[in-house]
C-alpha cells in the first residue's frame, strides 16, 4: 500500500485510514465473506445489520396496514412509515415531510414525474435537455414524454474530460426549454455534474429542474434546496436500505399541482360512482399499499448513513477512488475512462484492459472473489459517446478498504497474465 | 462461486490468441450472422458444404469476448466430416452442456475440448457467450435469413437497476 500511497497522492493518514475497516463488521454480508472484495456498489448497496433487523422488527412489533387502520398497530405502522419519511425529508434538506413520496425505485420515481409534470407541460416545439450521462432511467421515460407530445429531446455534452461548460449549458438551455432532467453524479465515470450551475440557467429560461440522485444520494451531502431544483429522484437499495423502496421529492406547491401517477386505493380522499377527490400529497401519489417495513428500514439506512457523516464517506470513498485510480494508471494495458484526476471520480472507475472483453475480465475477477460490473451500465447512448460498447467499473462505498483494493488490482494482473500466457 | 479459472482453460485461452478458424471462407456455400446485443458479441459463420451434402469446412469472423470467440473456434474443428443432421444434433448437445443438463463427462465423446465448458452453466450471463457460435451454427443449417440473437427470450442485462 505504500507503493499506492505514493502514486495516488494520499497522504500517510489517508492510506492509514484505509488499512482499518471500523464498518465491516456492521454488514452482515462482509462480514461473512471476509475474502470478497465488492466494488459493485454502484449497482446495489451491501445493507447494514440495522437495516435488515429494522426489516424484521417492523413484521415482528408493528406490522398491519398502515394508514386506514383504526387499531394501534396500524397506528404503529403508520408512524414507522412517517418516521422515515421525516429522516429522509431531513436526509436532503426538504422543507417538509410532506414532499417525500415512496415509489419502487429511482425509476418510477421519474416515470412518475415524466407522466405527469411532462406530459402536463409539454407542447409540440418544446424542448428537454438531459445529459450524455444519464442513466436509461433518466433517460427513456423523456424519450417517451416527447414522443406523446411532440416536444424534442436535447443533449448536453461534457468535455473529453467529463466537465460541463458554462457555454455549452447556456447552449443548450435555451427559452424553448421546458423541463432540464439530470444526473447529479454520473454512475459510469463517477464525476459530478454541476447541478446548480444547470438549475440556474433553467431557471431563468423558466425551465423545471429535474434530478436524479440515485447515484448522489448515498455519496455526496445533498440540499436539494440549495441546488435550486424542482423534483429530486433516488433509490434506497443505492443508500443502505432495502430493495424496493425509491424516493421523489418535490416542491410542495407542485407536487399539490401536479395529477396523479397511479390511481387506486390509499390516495383518494372520497370516490363516487362518478369520480374521485384525490388525498393531499404525499398520499395522493402513493396508490396502494406501501412497503411499509422496507420504508422504515430505508429510514434506518439514512440514519445509519448519516451516523456514519458524509465527512468520513467522503474522505474515505475519495482515498478509494484515488487509490483504483492510481493503481490501473500504473498498468499500461488499462485503459481507465473519465476525469483523469482521481479525486473527481467519488469511487467509480470505468475501465478497459486493452483487447479483453470486460465480461471476461468480471468472470475472471470473480473467480477471486472481487465483485465488479461489466456491460454498459444503462447507460448505452453514454458508452456510443465514448467509443466502446462496454466497460468494466469498480465502485467503491466507505465501508470498502485498501486490502479491496489491492484484491482488485492483483485480479486484474492475473487477468493479463492468463490471457497472455504469463500464469 | 464457481472459478472462472475453470473456464479460462489454457485450451480455451489458445483457441482465443491463436485461433485456428478466424478467417473469412472465401468458397462458403452458406453464412449467418449471431449478435448478443448487449454484449456486442458479433460473430459471422461461415460453412462450405461437400457435393455429398456433408460439412467440408466452417471459419467464423467477427468480435467478441474470449469465451465467445473460443467456442465457436471449437466448433469449426468439429463440424468438419458432418452431415447436417448431424451438425445441428452436435449445437443442441452443446447447449445440453452449457445449460447444465449433461455433464462435462457425458458430453466429452461428443464435444471433445469444447466440453471444458461446461462450468459455464454455473454463470448464467454468460451462457449466451458460449451459445452464439452454435445456435448461429444451427439457424444458418435451419435455413434462417435474419441475424440470430442468443439473447431472445432471456432477461436483458439489467445494468444499475434502479
């Protein structure tokens, strides 16, 4: 590690840090497999133990249908629901409880807003911008709004670099601009977008500002009051909680103006043989039964999270990036994607070795147990753009350390070597 | 978790860096093309048949991951002398084998080095890998005129699910 320390540009308490893991222990999964190096988390988080015994607790003490119960229970289990509704409303910075909605994932949460803010607002000759970065998640159901209703899908682009330019958002987001829908962290090339840099052009071009925060959320601190936005979209499986619970936050006064996504029971106020009257938000956007239990233990992940202060994640996943990024410079066969400064990359490393398809370059790594992704990260318009059709990524999260990434720089040398007939 | 090792084999890796069928089949009777779109895996088989109907010689082209590329260099060597028949009862075997339902013991008389990978089956993803060259193999003696895609029908790459 002193080798790395040095390349990497990290300091001796930097790489010290490393060598102790004071988090594993608290994940039930790592723990059990002490010799597996994951640095897949930007496709799923490991869970804490609080996280899945919260799961449990909920189905053990509380567990009924919340919100039309009339008995304690159900009382019970509509407080679990609104405790974590009030920690993740705290979690971003939101100005009430009451802007939080519970969808499935990242991804309903912005079909969601593509259905109705989108196809409220947009007129044939109307434009969105989305980036080159984002996700298909962020991306598809735009494509879909304007195919409804004849409005145009533009792109912003970053440098060679991944930096967005004053010139080019100013470009781009022009008066015809309706709705600005983007990434806050790109989860292929790890960097950060400059969100409020984007929102404020959006906003004087009178656009809505739409994020996605399924990579942010669980990496960076977020204000979604300070990045001036309108609706804000994450997953709780990216953020320490379970699989199945996503987040939408919006502006009080628009989510109150917006119509619903899905209808049924849960978000009605009263329904006639005619007609309905819609609950007021958040309900009115929670069509059916909740994951209650998953919800709540979301809520525990956030606060495990924020136990943890995103100046230990930080700081830590930073050292992580620097020490991946350091490590594949060294190998002339990597060809690694992205900034090239370490320290921009929060984590994610997109990489290639040179003439291996990265689905045998994740074969072969997980035959030693080092867990990473390769494919194109849904994300395809982005890799077209880079001028591949696949990549390998290791991406790292605070509780990951420097044995992970030593583990995962021995695989990829072991890689070279088989297929170059060095083992 | 099975080994990957156990499927880069030195017989496999060989097949891959010093492939003996990776040409373009100047005199080929027939050809098809087999994609795994969300790999990128894009191979072309190429197949000469002898005036007696049989397989005289099959080369393959295209680009790939290494597992792609070596089953489909194995299995030029092995369709040479075949009837047709006989060819695409071969391709159902090897799927047999990359899917789990014969084992590598029963399917070596058969397939010869190609059974080496069997321990395929143990990652599902990538069973399409090792498919491509063979149902392309079978769709192009079939008869089929479009592309052949060993991802229909199976889950797409999920990616960040989100």
């Amino acid at each position: 590690m002193a080798d790395l320390c040095r390349a990497s540009g990290l300091t001796a308490s930097e790489a010290e840090n490393l060598e102790v893991n004071p988090y594993k222990a608290d994940f039930p999964l790592l723990a059990a497999h002490p010799d597996l190096a994951y640095l897949d988390n930007a496709a799923t988080a490991q869970r804490p133990a609080a996280v899945l015994e919260a799961a449990r607790r909920f189905y053990e003490t509380m567990n009924a249908n919340p919100l039309r119960g009339l008995y304690s229970l159900s009382v019970e289990a509509t407080a679990a629901m609104e405790e974590a509704r009030a920690t993740i409303a705290r979690f971003i910075g939101a100005a009430s409880p009451r802007e939080i909605i519970f969808t499935r994932n990242a991804s309903e949460s912005l079909n969601l807003v593509a259905r109705t803010l989108g196809e409220r607002m947009l007129r044939e000759g109307d434009e969105v911008v989305i980036s080159i970065l984002e996700h298909h998640s962020n991306l598809i159901p735009w494509q879909e709004a304007c195919k409804r209703t004849g409005a145009t899908l533009r792109w912003l682009y970053p440098d060679q670099e991944g930096f967005f330019s004053q010139e080019e958002i100013e470009a781009t987001i022009t008066p015809a601009t309706k709705i600005v829908a983007i990434t806050q962290l790109s989860n292929v090339l790890g960097m950060e977008v400059p969100v409020a840099a984007i929102a404020r052009r959006a906003r004087e071009m009178g656009a809505y500002v739409v994020v996605d925060g399924a990579q942010s959320a669980p990496h960076l601190p977020v204000d979604v009051r300070a990045l001036d936005c309108d609706l804000f979209a994450f997953s709780a499986h990216k953020a320490l909680g379970p699989f199945g619970v996503g987040v939408l936050w919006g502006r009080l006064e628009l989510l109150d103006a917006l119509p619903p996504f899905l209808t049924g029971g849960e978000m009605i106020d009263s329904v006639s043989q005619e007609g309905a009257v819609w609950a007021p938000v958040p309900q009115k956007f929670e069509a059916g039964t909740q994951d209650a239990a998953g919800i709540y233990a979301a809520g525990v992940g956030i606060k495990y999270l924020e136990e943890v202060g995103f100046e230990a994640v930080e700081a830590r996943e930073s050292a992580l990036g620097r020490a991946l990024m350091a490590g594949l410079a060294e190998r002339p066969f990597v060809e690694v994607y992205g900034p090239e400064d370490g320290a921009a990359h929060h984590g994610v490393v997109s990489f290639n070795v040179k003439g291996i398809h990265p689905h045998d370059v994740s074969s072969i790594l997980d035959g030693q147990d080092v867990a990473i992704r390769a494919g194109h990260h849904c994300a395809q318009p982005l890799l077209t753009w880079l001028g591949t059709s696949a990549t390998c990524r290791a991406s790292a999260a605070f509780y990951n350390d420097a044995r992970d990434v030593e583990r995962f720089l021995e695989a990829i040398d072991t890689v070279w070597s088989l297929f170059h007939g060095l083992a | 978790m099975a080994s990957p090792n156990q499927l880069y084999t030195p017989a496999l890796l060989e097949h891959v860096q010093h492939p003996d069928w990776n040409f373009e089949l100047e005199d080929a009777t027939c050809s098809h093309e087999g994609v795994n779109p969300s790999c990128g895996d894009d191979l072309t088989i190429h197949a000469r048949l002898a005036d007696d109907g049989t397989i005289a010689e099959v080369s393959w082209t295209g680009e790939g991951c290494a597992v792609s590329k070596g089953s489909a260099d194995m299995m030029a060597d092995l369709m040479v002398g075949l009837t047709p028949t006989e060819a695409k009862t071969l391709c159902a075997t090897f799927g047999e084998l990359v899917r789990g339902e014969l084992s590598a013991e029963d399917a070596e008389e058969a397939l010869d080095e190609a059974a080496c990978l069997a321990s395929i089956a143990h990652m599902p993803a990538r069973v399409k890998c090792a498919e491509l060259a063979w149902r392309t193999m079978d769709e192009m003696l079939a008869g089929a005129t479009e592309p052949s895609s060993t991802e229909d029908g199976l889950v797409p790459d999920a990616g960040d699910a989100r």
